[in-house]
C-alpha cells in the first residue's frame, strides 16, 4: 500500500468518524436522517442522493431525505432505477455499486438510465438488530465521479451506524408520539366523560357516544343499537342512531340474531374488522370498504353494537379499534344509567297517576260518607244513644285521619311531579306564627302544655309562600305536640343570619334515638316506640316539610336527644330590597 493511499484512507477514516459522531448527538428524527443525508453526501462526494424507510403502518418505501433530487421526482416513479436498486439492495440485505450504469445488464434497460446519463450508482441497506429499515442511494453522471469499492464499503459501513441512530430516533419519536397520544387521548376521554355523565337523556348519550367515535377515527359514519327483548322472548339489535348512509338504513333498523356479524359477535364477544363488507354483513344496509362492530357491554353481558364505516381501505387502524372499545364502554354505563333514568321516570309517572286516581276515587265517598255522619250527629235523623254517638265520632275521627292521608299523598304528588304551586310574596313572619298558634292553642293548652314566642319585632320580611312556610310551622308544632308529655313545653324561636331567615320549633319531648335519626325524613317511616305509635300520623309530614322547604330554597335540619326533646330548624329566604320594591 502506497504512502498516497494510506494517506486517503485515513482521510476517509476521520470523515467516516467525524459522520459517526455526529450520529449520536440528536434523537430527533427529522434532525438525524439530515445529518445521515449529508454525511453520505460528504463521504462518497455523490451529485445526489435520497434515503428510504419502510413505512410501520403500510409497509412501503417512502422517501424521508433527499439532496439534490426533488421528492415528487422519486415517489412519481419517474426515477424507477432508483426503485430497482433500492428494492434489490432491501432484498438481499446488501450494497450495491456500478460504476456505468448505462452499460450494466442490471440497469441499462432502465429508461432514466439514459434519460439523465447516468454513470455510476451505489446503494446499502439500512439494517439494524437484524431488521432492514429501508436503503440509501446516491448516484453521480460527472466522469471524475465513478465510485469505488472503497466507497461503497464506507458506505455500508456507515449506513450500519446510520441504521442504530435512526432506529434509536425512532423509538424515542414513537415513545414521545405514544406519551402524547396518550395525554391527548385522557384528555378526550375526561372530556367524553363529562359529556356523557351530564346526559341522562337515552338519544343524546347515543348520539354523543356515536359522534365521538366518529370524529376521533376519521370513519365516513356509523350506528349504535341497543339489543331488546321481543314478545316470543328472543332478541333483536335496534339501531336506534345512525350516522351517514342514512339513505341506505330505512330498511335495516332491526337485525335478528342470527345476522352473521350479530351473532358472531355474540358468540364470541370481540370486535370484528371487515374488509369489502358485502350487503349480508353490513349491520345498517351500507356499501362500506371497512366495517368496526364493537360490542357495547355491561356488567360482563352484551346490550348493544358500536358500529363505523369507511369509504377507504386502511382507514381504520389498530389503536382505533382500541380506542373505539374505550369508548363503548364509557358508553354501555351511560347508557344504563339513562335507561335507569327513563324507568324511574316511568314508574314516578306511574305513582303520581296512580295517586291522583286513588286521591280522586276516595274522595267521593269520603265527602259523602262525612256529610251523612254530621247529618246523624246533629241529631237531624233522630235522637242517638251514647253508644250510637261514640260510634259516630270514631267515624268522623278516622275521616280527618283520612283526609289528612290524602292531603299529603297529594302534597308529595305534586312537588315531586314539579306541580306543586308556590305563590311568592314578601310577608312578615309574625303573621303566619299567629295564625298556627291561634289554629293549635287549644289542642296544645288540653295537655297544659306552655309554648312560648322568641320572636323579635324588628325582622325582616320573607319572600316565599306565605302559605307553605304555614304549612311547614303547623307540621312542626304539631308534632312538637303530639310526641311531648302533657305539662311540657314547646317554643318558636326565630332570627335572621345572612340571606335567610332561621326558624326553629324546640320541645321537652320523648325525642329520637340515633337510629332512627337517620330514616326520620324518609316516607311513610315512623318509630317503633310506643309514645309514637299511640298518635294518629302516616308518617309523611316531615317528608312532606323537607321537599317544601328545599323547594323554596331553604334547608331544614334538627337535633334530638332520646328522652329530653327535639329542636327542628328550616331556613326561608329573606325578601330582598327589589323583590321588596316590586311588592310594593
């Protein structure tokens, strides 16, 4: 070996070093396979060149650098040596190197051969941990420009370190692309969530459910059905939203379960991907090129089917069918909590007409029943007997009982079917204390049980219904009464703190035990205790109080001890200067 040879490949030596150490400086992608570009540039002196990776999703060559060639020049095909050597050099995991083109059986039939008097061509794969990632060219048609085998050894050479930088760029591309998808992808699902959970409308979850997955996987359209129960007891999928195709739906809004893509499904319980999707296998009748059937589950059974369409083949990709199936299941719970919504709506409505016939249908009688028992009592009939008259007062007894059972279950009627009325006004509180007081005294003073006012003058006036806030102090003093010893107290406290107006109702009564605290405000509940079971009540009025209050945007609350008395305390808003004004 010559002085001036050795004297070259040291050259060649510190450029192939100097290349190398600049592979490792950068993981971005972009930024390496421009430094790889001109670094192959720079070593083999080549008038140009390109670099080609095989794309992960489809598979095929694609260029991602070039230098001196225009990009569109190499994907139009117009360079088709360019795609003979690559492919040849990707093939057989080796370089490949001419140095006339125009003359190498290889290449000589190649028209841009001759078309761009090409001289010499060399090529390597780019191959890493036993993987080839795609190939790099480079060419020359200047005479002084012939390679050499020694080019081409440096090339190879540096194309295995190129190959580890790329790869190396890659996985931390793929790895920042995959955090952020995943960032983006929680941020979606917090943002699917939301909407979901604010809906218990059964359509607009399906809708919503349906849009999502549509936008967010670039399909042409889709359906969601619900599987229902028929009459015979089989079932059937009714597609109860579509989106696009809709042309193509008006006879298939219902599948049986023998339809091949239902029941596969539902023998098998994963998605299925199709391709060239006949009219037997679409699920809404559309022609479509890929059909995406997700099942919608809940609690492990199968209740419904996410269905996407696509005009286009490879438009669906694998982490959609992922994401899809994140999706359904997001949706299968909204779904069952609408369709929860819509049964309990169902059975209140059913309840509140149920009552309302019941509270019409005893009324009738009871009117008449009460008139023909006061006829009989006034003596208008004829004289009674102790006896006879005693009777008669147990009747009269049991229809106020009566009467008050069905003033309440008409009371809880109306404010849950939202028709109760509240007729707001600015009042004074003083005014409806008088009114319950002179309406209980005598029953309270029978028992010589005291009740005293803790009510100061200066007040300030409510705005509420004057008449519920009555109804809500009755039901309080009443019941203060009922459950409190003769002799005891009972007093009415009031005052004002913020925005509200703070009414209380205490007494020495028999009190509430801890455990039935809890159920106090509960319908239909009353305590086991003897002293409660002795007084006449359903146990409605304190669920009664409760919905009222709340209704007119107040609280109610209390405190007991078994044995020494209760204290209940409701909140009513107090009249502001404007409403106020407005009275006035």
């Amino acid at each position: 070996m010559t002085e001036q040879t050795k004297d070259i490949q040291q050259a060649r030596l510190a450029v192939l070093y100097e290349a190398s150490a600049r592979l490792g400086t950068s993981l971005d992608l972009t930024e390496v396979l421009n430094q790889v570009m001109d670094s192959i540039i720079h070593l083999t002196g080549a008038e140009r060149g390109f670099l080609m990776l095989f794309d992960e999703d489809t598979g095929q060559l694609k260029t991602m650098a070039a230098r001196n060639v225009d990009q569109k020049t190499i994907d139009s095909h117009s360079m088709q040596i360019s795609r003979t050597v690559i492919e040849k050099a990707v093939a057989t995991g080796k370089g490949i190197l001419t140095n006339n083109a125009q003359e190498d059986e290889r290449f000589a039939s190649q028209q841009s051969v001759v078309g761009y008097q090409l001289r010499s061509i060399m090529c390597a794969p780019l191959m890493a941990r036993g993987r080839t990632l795609g190939a790099v060219y480079v060419d020359n048609r200047l005479f002084t420009g012939v390679f050499q085998e020694a080019d081409l050894e440096m090339l190879e050479t540096f194309a295995n370190q190129a190959a580890i930088a790329i790869e190396n760029a890659r996985l931390f591309t793929r790895t920042d692309q995959e955090l952020a998808r995943r960032v983006e992808e929680l941020s979606i699902f917090q943002q699917i969530d939301q909407q979901l959970n604010k809906s218990l409308d059964l359509q607009r979850v399906l809708n919503l459910a349906l849009s999502w997955a549509v936008k967010l996987t670039r399909a042409d359209g889709g359906s969601i059905g619900l599987l229902e129960e028929t009459e015979d007891g089989n079932k059937e999928l009714r597609l109860l939203v579509v989106e696009g195709n809709d042309e193509h739906t008006e006879t298939r809004r219902v599948l049986t379960t023998d339809h091949p893509v239902l029941a596969r499904i539902l023998e098998q319980g994963e998605s299925i991907l199709l391709h060239k999707v006949s009219p037997e296998e679409a699920i809404d009748g559309s022609p479509a090129t890929e059909q995406l059937c997700v099942p919608i589950r809940y609690d492990g059974e199968i209740t419904g089917l996410l269905t996407l369409e696509t005009y286009q083949e490879k438009r669906i990709r694998k982490e959609d069918i992922s994401f899809v199936e994140r999706v359904a299941d997001r949706a299968a719970v909204a779904i069952k909590n609408a369709r929860l919504y819509e049964a309990i709506q169902a059975a209140n409505k059913a309840k509140s007409d149920f009552i309302s016939i019941v509270t019409h249908e005893l009324r009738l009688p009871m009117t008449s029943i009460k008139g023909y028992t006061d006829l009989l009592l006034s003596g208008m009939t004829g004289p009674l007997t102790d006896q006879q008259k005693e009777f008669l007062e147990v009747v009269r007894r049991n229809l106020v009982r009566m009467g008050d059972l069905i003033r309440d279950l008409s009371d809880i009627n109306r404010i849950e079917s939202g028709r109760m009325k509240f007729e707001n006004s600015v009042f004074d509180l003083q005014d409806v204390v008088e009114d319950v007081v002179m309406t209980l005294r005598e029953r309270i003073e029978s028992r010589q049980q005291s009740l005293h006012l803790e009510i100061p003058e200066s007040l300030p006036k409510l705005y509420a219904d004057p008449k519920r806030v009555g109804q809500v102090l009755s039901n309080l003093v009443s019941n203060a009464h009922k459950y409190t010893p003769d002799g005891g107290s009972i007093t009415i406290r009031a005052w004002a703190n913020g925005e509200y107006m703070h009414v209380a109702v205490a007494d020495t009564g028999i009190g509430i035990s801890e455990e039935n605290q809890a159920k106090l405000f509960t319908q239909f509940f009353r305590a086991e205790d003897r002293a409660v079971r002795e007084q006449a009540g359903w146990g409605l009025g304190l669920s009664i109080v409760k919905k009222i209050v709340e209704a007119q945007g107040g609280e109610i609350s209390f405190t007991s001890k078994l044995g020494e008395g209760s204290t209940f305390t409701f909140t009513v808003p107090l009249a502001k200067l404007e409403s106020e004004g407005q009275q006035e």
